[in-house]
C-alpha cells in the first residue's frame, strides 16, 4: 500500500504556505516526485465545488478552463493550464516555480528580478484591465494564486477552480480590488529596490 494516501504513489503530499486570509482548501495538494507537476485532489470541504462540476455546462466549461480555451488570448499566457480532470473536479497542473505575490515580504529577490516582477505586474494589471472593459474579468485574482514564474518570466494564476467560481467576479474581488493588490505588491518591490540601491 502506498504511503501516499489519497494521491497517486508518483507524488507525495505538499503543503503550500497557508494564507491568513482564506479559511480552507477544498483541495489536498500532491506534488510529483520530480516537482514538476501538482495534482489537487478535492477533499471534504470541496464537495460543493464537486456538485458544481455535475451540470455539464460547467463541467464543459472547466474544461475550456483547464486548457485555456475559456480565455481572451490576451490572458491565456497568465493562467496555467490544467489537465488530467477527474468527475469530482480533482486535476493536475504543471508545478510553477517561483515567488507567490502574497509571500514576496519572505523572499530574498534579487535588484533585476524584482524590476522583472514589477514590469509583469504592470502588464498583467493592463491585461486584466482590458479584459474587465470586454466584460471578460472573471476569476480569483488574489495575490495567494499569483505565481512569479522563473521559467515563463510572468505572473501567472494558478487557482483554476477560481474561474469557474468567481464568474462572475465578487464585488470584493472586482478589478479595483485586484489593482490595489497588485500595486500593494509592486510598492513592496519598490521598497525592496529603494533599500538596496
């Protein structure tokens, strides 16, 4: 028997860093043994986002959702693809390395990629800006699902079950919110760049 209850014997448990802010995963986090792929697998508290999956036009649409199609182009290059989804909702995604933006206070970044970090946030920011003119804001933008990615070079989100749950997006999640979080982080880089120039 595995020692990896509840995932698959290629990957073992992962915990992400908690964020105060949210109460609890409706996920089980496994990462595979070479870190290179993250499978969420729904646990106890997911069962509501599991009876969503059930009509069939969200289950069509978090497959569009899991492989970018459900995006404008514009954005497709900032959310990560998924795959592999299972009927409770449980999938996987490529594992993202890199600097969440709610954690940049504990990072040590370096001068250039913290000039990189706030030119994506820039961009990412004008991006979602035009999507929320098209009427085509949706998702959760919270900086705990933002990634800095090392190997893309951008802020990418990683809560796909957020698209099909924050559609449409909540007030207190709308796109003035996301640009005050955004820009929260780019002050914080700027400070970092300040204090070490």
């Amino acid at each position: 028997m595995s020692k990896f209850v509840g995932g698959p014997p290629e990957f073992k448990r992962f915990y992400p860093a908690k964020n105060a802010n949210k109460v609890n995963n409706v996920f089980d986090f496994y990462i595979s043994n070479d870190e290179s792929v993250i499978y969420k697998k729904i646990n106890k508290s997911g069962s509501s986002f599991s009876e969503r999956l059930r009509a069939s036009k969200n289950q069509e649409d978090f497959v569009r959702i899991l492989d970018g199609e459900f995006f404008l182009p514009l954005l497709r290059d900032y959310i990560c693809n998924g795959f592999d989804l299972e009927a409770d909702g449980s999938h996987k995604m490529k594992f993202l390395h890199g600097y969440r933006l709610d954690l940049i206070g504990t990072y040590t970044i370096d001068l250039l990629t913290a000039r990189l970090m706030i030119e994506q946030s820039e961009i990412l920011l004008d991006r979602l800006t035009i999507a929320n003119e098209s009427g085509a804001f949706f998702g959760d933008w919270a900086t705990h699902n933002l990634v800095y990615s090392f190997e893309y070079g951008a802020i990418v989100n990683i809560d796909l079950e957020g698209f099909l749950t924050y559609n449409p997006v909540p007030k207190w999640a709308n796109l003035e919110v996301c640009e005050t979080w955004l820009k929260d982080v780019i002050s914080q880089l700027n400070g970092l760049i300040s204090s070490e120039e």
